[in-house]
C-alpha cells in the first residue's frame, strides 16, 4: 500500500488512491472512486462511487463527495462543506438518473460549512467563503460570500485578494509572489 489508511477508515474493493494519500478516521471510499496522490481525506469523509479527486487535494472533516463530483488538482475542501448531486431532492422519488455533474477546478478553495449545489462549475483558484451557497457557475479566480453567493473580489493562486475592480480594465501585482493579474471586462489572467 502506498498510502495511508487509519485503521476505521473503510476502503471498498476497487478504489483507486494515490501514492502518499491520507485516509484518517471513520472515512468511507467507495470502490469506483479515483483518488489522486498526496490528498488528505479528513475523519469523517464519504467519497461515492463516481467521483475523481486529482493530485493534492485537502478534504476536511466531515465533507461527503457524492457521485458526480469532480475536483481538479489542489482543491481544499472546507470541514463541513456540502456538495449536493440532485437539484430538486424527494425521498419518495428515485433522482439517480438526475444527477448532475459538479466540476471545481484546480486549486479553488471551498470554505468551512459552504455549499456547492450541483450541476454548477467552480473555476480555477476561485475561493468561496465560508457559509456561502454556490448556486451557479463560478469565475476563476472569483471571491464569493454569502446566501446566495455573490462575486465581491478576485483571490491570487496564492490566495491572497487582490486589489482589482469587479470588471474593466486593470492590471495588479499579488504582493507575495509578484505574478502580474490582468482583469478584462469579467475576466481575470495570471500573466
């Protein structure tokens, strides 16, 4: 085994987990799941059968990664953090037919106790505050609070905000690591 697994945390048959991956306590991986190397599944974490989580990712206690999720590399799942994967949920109704495809994209943040509703895409280095509703498709680089979640800022990879209009023309430097972001209309670019 080239990763490791606490000793209550369960394993199905057939999944797939990368070298250096941690499974901590009370975990369940279901047997279709595929796991990238070096990510940490905190205690309490579920992973379905039809997720893929890429390389470095950081799930932390008590997030359940339901069917049709999809997170790029070096996502960071907040403790408590809920995705979903039926829009319009009902006990009496069976809904897996439905499921819809959640994408995050690589390196965004999804802060403590935020919801991510399905069917929508969180783009790359995007980060979500904590307690957010995400209802609907996410820019990269994006900074979102609240309920339901509105765009106020723009993070760096480095994620840290930067100070840049929500749109126009502008041009900025992450003081940490000096990468130059340019915004364009509603879109922003790491040089």
């Amino acid at each position: 085994m080239t990763y490791y697994q606490h000793p209550s945390a369960i394993i199905d048959e057939g999944a797939e987990i990368g070298e250096g991956s941690r499974v901590w306590h009370f975990a369940h991986i279901c047997g279709g799941a595929k796991i990238g190397k070096g990510v940490s599944l905190g205690q309490n974490v579920f992973v379905g059968n039809k997720v893929r989580i890429g390389d470095h990712c950081k799930v932390q206690n008590n997030v359940s990664v339901y069917d049709n999720v999809y997170l790029e590399e070096g996502v960071f799942c907040g403790p408590s953090m809920v995705f979903t994967n039926v829009y319009n949920p009902r006990s009496l109704i069976e809904r897996k037919s439905e499921y819809k495809d959640t994408l995050v994209k690589k390196g965004a943040t999804l802060g403590a106790n935020s919801t991510i509703v399905c069917g929508v895409t969180v783009g790359a280095y995007a980060f979500v505050g904590a307690g957010a509703v995400i209802n609907r498709d996410v820019p990269d680089y994006a900074l979102m609070v609240g309920v339901p979640a509105k765009q106020i800022g723009w993070m760096s990879e480095y994620g840290e905000q930067l100070e840049l209009p929500l749109s126009g023309q502008a041009e900025t430097k992450c003081p940490h690591t000096g990468a130059i972001y340019r915004l364009e209309g509603h879109e922003l670019k790491k040089l």
